[in-house]
C-alpha cells in the first residue's frame, strides 16, 4: 500500500522542551489515521509541521513523494486544524463563498459540500444559528472544497455532544468509503477506535507504537504484564467473589452492576474459570472474556491519560 505522508526522523524543540523526538512513520492511502495521545503529547505539534505551519528542528516529510513545503501540495490537501473564522453574521453558504475566494478554487464546489455535510436545508440560515456540531460540520465543509483526497483534522469532535460526535464520526467514516485519506489527532480513544483503520500513539513527543488498529490492539506489550479481563456471573454473586479472589493467577475481582469484572493473568481462561467455579460449586449463568479496547491498550503502552 503506497503512503501518502511519510515522516522521517520529526523533532521539535522550544528550548529545552522536546515537543517531538524523532518521531518517524507512513500513513497509507486510503487510510483513516488516527494521532492518539495525552493532551500535551505533541498531535497539534505535528499537524502543524506536515502542513508547513511550524517548521521542524530537524527531520523531513513527504506528500505523495513530494517535499512538504510545497504551495501545490498543500492545495491538494483539506485541512482543518483550529476552528474556522466564519462570519457569524453570514449564512453556511456565504461563509463558504468567502473561503472558496480565499482558496482561489471551488466556488462551483458549494452546494455538493453543503449537500455532503446535511446541511443544504441550513444554507441560508446565518451562522450564529447553528448547533456545535452544524458548526463543525460547515467547518468540514470548507476542507471539502476544491475535492482534495486527503484530508486533515485536528480533534475533529472536541467539544461537542453525543451527538455531534456522532455525526462526525458518520461523516469521516462517509468521506473515506469515497476514497478519501483522512489524517486525525484526537485523544478521545474511543473515537479514535470506531473510526480509524490506523494509528500512531504519542506520549511526550515519542512515538510509542504505530500501525492499523487491530495490529496495536493484538500487540504483547514487551515491558508490561499481560492481563485480560472477563466478565461473569452466578445467582450468588458473594460466594462467586469470594472464591474467585482464591484462585491463581486472579489480580483484581470487581462489582458491576450485572455481576463481576476479573483481572487475570493472561494464562487464565474462560475454561480454566469454569472449571474452577463447578468444582467450588458455583455454576456461571455468564462467562464473556472482554474484547481489548484501544483505551485499555493505550493505558498499557503509556501508562497515563495525561501528560499534564
């Protein structure tokens, strides 16, 4: 799978603060590429770079084998990294004519970008009148004009509700079925794992691991402890707990509001749990090993939610 952004030994310095170390990898085509880390860890950072906004203390990227530096690249690139200075006086679609003007390309691109992000019933209506995420949804608009195939997004779903999340998350899904490569820091994990095919977490400006979702989901850790988590239950949730806290290899019995959460040693089975529970003479009503989410992976690899 060719790339279409390659970075190559990025760093940033402000002084004595190492914003980003040697930071090196490929985002492939066609990709949804999720930058994951703490808020601090270096996404904005790096955005910035790749889109010839601040310039490295040392390192290279390339676009499509291209250097980064250059004007005709970045025209073919949508990107949004800060909240867009729309007029609030004006409607969605003359906010958009004024920044096809300042982009000298897509006027005639309006009304399917309007129409791609739901919001041609809205056109007319004046800016100050839409929700959050109408707001964010016209401000992915304006990445969309001139129909560049790569996209960029800096914390797309930052600060809005369930629902406009929701809707974002809809429309990037959207655009990427249309072949669209769509780059996006963010440290919502949960999103970053129901959107993204790839990713690459940073922690303190160092790359700690990179590579599609399920490859960094599937990753033994080399330094850590492996642990899994199952879920069980029995009528008598007091005696389940309380012979489960006896048996090998268990680290952590939890009380859910359906029944137990047991933190094991990654050798202890569901088979070897059911086993264990009958002879004791408690049979499981409910035995599910839970799926590794990327939050529970992250908290492996970095061992933190901030660097703040």
């Amino acid at each position: 799978m060719s790339s279409v952004l390659s970075l190559r030994g990025i760093s940033k310095y402000y002084g004595p603060v190492h914003a980003l170390n040697n930071v090196s990898f490929e985002v492939p085509k066609g990709s949804v590429f999720g930058i994951l880390g703490p808020n601090g860890s270096g996404k904005t950072t790096l955005l910035g770079i790749v889109m010839d906004i601040l310039k490295a203390s040392s390192g290279t990227f390339l676009w499509n084998g291209q250097p980064g530096s250059s004007n005709e690249m970045r025209k073919q690139i949508g990107t949004l990294l800060e909240t867009p200075n729309f007029y609030h006086y004006l409607s969605g679609q003359k906010n958009l004519q004024i920044a096809a003007a300042i982009k000298e390309r897509g006027k005639e691109d309006i009304p399917r970008v309007l129409e791609k992000v739901n919001l041609t019933q809205r056109k007319d209506s004046k800016f100050s009148t839409y929700s959050l995420g109408m707001k964010q949804r016209l401000a992915i608009a304006s990445t969309l004009i001139g129909n560049p195939d790569i996209l960029v997004f800096d914390e797309p779903t930052n600060g809005l509700d369930p629902a406009g999340i929701a809707e974002i998350r809809e429309l990037i899904k959207q655009l990427n079925r249309e072949g669209k490569t769509i780059i996006m820091a963010s440290h919502i994990l949960d999103e970053v794992e129901k959107v993204c095919t790839h990713v690459a977490i940073i922690q303190k400006g160092v790359l700690k691991t990179v590579g599609s979702v399920q490859d960094v989901l599937n990753a033994t850790p080399s330094d850590k402890v492996v642990r899994v988590d199952i879920e069980l239950a029995a009528d008598n949730l007091g005696l389940l707990e309380e012979i489960l806290k006896q048996m090998p290899g268990v680290v952590e019995v939890r009380n859910t509001d359906t029944g137990l959460t047991l933190h094991a040693e990654e050798y202890v089975t569901t088979a070897s749990i059911n086993k264990y529970c009958f002879e004791k003479g408690v049979v499981l009503n409910q035995l599910n090993l839970k799926k590794k989410s990327l939050e529970s992976r992250f908290l492996e690899i970095t061992g933190t939610q901030s660097d703040r």
